[in-house]
C-alpha cells in the first residue's frame, strides 16, 4: 500500500494500477477509464519522494510514501531523516569576505551562506541543512577561528 499526497489531499493506492501508459520521451500518455492524459514529469527529488507532474499542463505536487515511510511515522521516527541546522560554525580558520544572508533569512541545505578567504583560496560556505536565521555572530572583514560560531540558526 502506498499513500500519496497530491496537492495537499491524501490518498491510499493498494494493488497495482487498472492504466495504459505509453512512455514518450520524456512525457508519458495515459489512458485511465476510456480517457487520455499527457503527463510530464517537471521535477523530482527521490530521497524525499516527491515530484512536481504537469498532467494536461496543470501542476501537481505529490509526495510518496510506502509502508516502511507510514511505519516511520508511526513510531514517531520520521523527521530523523531530515538535517535539523544548528549553529554553523567555521570549518577553518580564516578572514570572512562576504555574507549572503540576514537574520530572519530561510536557508536551504546547499545554500551559499558566507564567503571565507583561507590560505589565499575564497571559499564558498553552504548551509549544511535547512533553518531560520537567528543571528549572524561575525562582520564582513573579521577573522574567525576553526569552530568559532558563525551564525545562530532558530
């Protein structure tokens, strides 16, 4: 059984699906009950199964999740997948050249958070999870410490 969530409304699929589909590239079309649909898919990200579908140029968000995913939630052990972004702190030693963010900010994991020059190299600094920007705890010029406290995250 698999319960999927397409635009915030939930549903549960068990046995396998009654569709034609024929693969086009990189479209499919469906058939389903005596009627035709085109289906692209536009994005997905597989560790958080989930995907952005166009199925006759209307958007969809769906999200998947299988009986291992529903048994996680129900031992209350899903969200331990997800990196929760603590304080960043400098990974060397070094002069900050630039700061991307502000308090207040929404960060991505991956996003580019600061610039810090380090041995005569510019290193672009990512946000090793995803958070809210507490506080920033260093200024443009400053030197830092290798694990000295960078920016406070909520």
């Amino acid at each position: 059984m698999l319960k999927v969530k397409v635009n915030d409304k939930e549903f549960e699929i068990s046995g396998p699906a009654d569709w034609d589909i024929i693969q086009q590239g990189s479209s499919f079309h469906i058939l389903k009950d005596n009627r035709s649909y085109r289906c692209t898919l536009i994005k997905k990200d597989e560790q958080a199964k989930n995907m952005i579908i166009a199925v006759n140029d209307n958007e969809y968000v769906i999200s998947i999740q299988d009986k291992y995913d529903m048994l996680l939630d129900r031992l209350g052990l899903s969200d331990m997948t997800v990196k929760k972004l603590k304080d960043i702190k400098a990974p060397m030693p070094g002069l900050v050249l630039d700061i991307k963010i502000a308090p207040g900010d929404e960060v991505e994991e991956g996003d580019v958070i600061l610039v810090l020059e380090a041995m005569k190299m510019e290193n672009m600094i990512k946000s090793p999870g995803a958070g809210k920007i507490k506080a920033i705890k260093i200024e443009k010029g400053e030197a830092v410490e290798k694990g000295q406290v960078l920016i406070e995250v909520e």
